[in-house]
C-alpha cells in the first residue's frame, strides 16, 4: 500500500470509528435501541477492524519519511559543517577572579 494511501485509510476508520459511537450514543441518548444502534455498532466494528489493517503500513511509512529525513537533515548540517571555514583556536587568559 502506498504512503498516502495508508495513511488515509486509517484516518478514514478512524472517522468510521467516530461515526459509529456517535450514532450509538445519539440512538441510547435518544432512548431508540434497535436498527440505529446496530447500524452505529456495525460502523464502530467496521472501522476498528479496517483500523487494524491500515495502521501498521500508515506507522511504517511515517517511520520511514522520519528516518529518511533525520538523514537528509544529517548529510545538510555536515555539508554546512565542512563549508565553514577552519578558525583558529582562540586560548583565553586564566584569572584568578570570576566576576
């Protein structure tokens, strides 16, 4: 599955997620169990389970654009690194005194 595909389908359960209790509270809340309440436990189940399925492509790609650009930003700053130019030493005085 490609990155953005797993990353939008978990979001998308996740959403399915929250449709599905929504309804369940709003049908309990309302005092109307039946076809409502099955309908919002179906959605809730359905999206866990899709949830499952989507989430580890969806961590492993954010691993992976992480990773990849920890090492872009590492091979930039040793690039800015090498293009300083070398200074010299500079040796402070010792005194006895701090102020």
């Amino acid at each position: 599955m490609p990155k953005l595909a797993a990353i939008l389908a978990t979001l998308a359960s996740l959403i399915t997620q929250l449709i599905g209790v929504t309804v369940m509270l709003t049908t309990c809340a309302i005092g109307e169990p039946g076809t409502a309440t099955a309908t919002g436990l179906t959605l809730t189940a359905a999206g866990f389970l899709a949830t499952l399925a989507a989430a580890p492509p969806a961590c492993r790609a954010l691993y992976i654009w992480a990773r990849d650009r920890g090492y872009l930003l590492y091979e930039q700053h040793q690039a800015q690194d090498a293009a300083l130019p070398a200074s010299p030493v500079v040796h402070l005085p010792r005194s006895g005194t701090m102020h």
